[in-house]
C-alpha cells in the first residue's frame, strides 16, 4: 500500500527571494507539466481555451498525479513521464526549473501527499490540475497556464457540459517502476491495482 511518511519540517514554501527551488543539488531540474486529454470533446474545445484534462508533474525523471478513491490514504501516484493509463497525452508545458534535490523532492512529496488524500478529491474545487498548480507554486512560485484547470474555474456551469463517464476513468495495470536508489517505493500503487479487481474505481481526473 502507498506508504506516506510523518510530514517533514519543509517550510510552507520552497521558493528562495530570488525566486529559485531550494535545494542541495548540483543543477537546476526542469519542471514539466504533462498534460492529457480526459474526454474527445477536447478536440473541439481545446481551440476554445477550454477542455477536460489530467496533468501531472515531471520532475527527475518522474510524473507525479492526483487522484480520487474512496479510502483515506493518500491519492498522490507516481507513473513514467507521458504515460498516464486511461488518458490520452496531448502535450508538455515547460514551467521552469528548480534546484531541489531529488531527495529533497521526495520528502516534499511526502509531504504534500498527506493534504491530497483520495477520498478528499472534489472534481471542481479539489482535482489533479489543483495537486499539479500547488506544486509548481510551491517549487518555482508559478501557476499552471489557466486553460488547464479552467473549466473547474467556471465551477457549476463546467459540471453541466461534464460527460457522465468522466468520474469513471480508471487507473488500470499501472506499469511496475523500478525502486528509487535508496530503495524506497513510498508511491507503490500495487495494493490500488488491486482494488479493480473487486470491481472498485480509482479516479485521476
């Protein structure tokens, strides 16, 4: 099961005055945010500035995404870049760089996963854009672009033009990941898998 430790003593925010990730590294890492399409309608409304989207955040060489269940532990998974199951890449928005260690990242992670448990996931005021803007804000002190989250943005009005399947998606057979050189696997979706097979729904939209 996802294995999410006590918070660490990060402050609030990770930006430096200058604006730069803090951090022990010995480079700046680049920020990425993946985003995916959820519904065909986005065909048409993505020309619109608007659309039903998943995205997740890449960050060494990892995506990190939101999603909802109905247990409380923590809907924060990890997948390889790109490759989100259930949805449809659709492309990547460089967002900046940081200079925040890779293990410096984790307990970050660790952190911020214990704020987005599944069962506290709400479509409009508490979805993945949500997860992907906090983290960006907090690492290089920018939102994502608003087209991304914008139709939770219109609030009720964006509920009506929602197909009905959307909060059906599913994440199905994620791909094994290799363990993290220090041998820790604190995003492990395997016991999550599990939940489809007794017919239970994992929604990362």
């Amino acid at each position: 099961m996802p294995s999410v430790v006590a918070k660490s003593y990060f402050p609030r925010t990770l930006i430096d005055e200058d604006g730069d990730g803090i951090g022990n590294g010995s480079g700046k890492t680049h920020l990425y945010l993946n985003i995916y399409d959820i519904s065909p309608v986005n065909k048409y409304l993505y020309y619109l500035g608007i659309g039903i989207f998943h995205s997740g955040i890449e960050v060494h060489g990892m995506e990190y995404g939101f999603g909802a269940h109905d247990f409380s532990m923590s809907g924060v998974f990890e997948v390889e870049p790109k490759s989100c199951p259930g949805f449809i890449f659709r492309r990547s928005v460089w967002l900046g760089t940081t200079n925040i260690s890779r293990s410096e990242f984790r307990l970050f992670m660790e952190d911020l996963s214990e704020k987005y448990y599944g069962d506290t996931y709400h479509l409009m005021d508490k979805n993945c854009n949500h997860f992907t803007e906090e983290v960006s804000m907090q690492l290089i002190g920018k939102p994502i672009p608003g087209w991304v989250n914008r139709l939770a943005n219109i609030g009720s009005f964006g509920s009506c033009i929602l197909p009905e399947h959307i909060r059906i998606e599913t994440v199905r057979d994620l791909p094994p990941r290799p363990s993290s050189s220090d041998g820790s696997d604190i995003f492990d979706l395997s016991c999550l898998q599990g939940l489809d097979r007794e017919n239970q729904t994992i929604n990362v939209s």
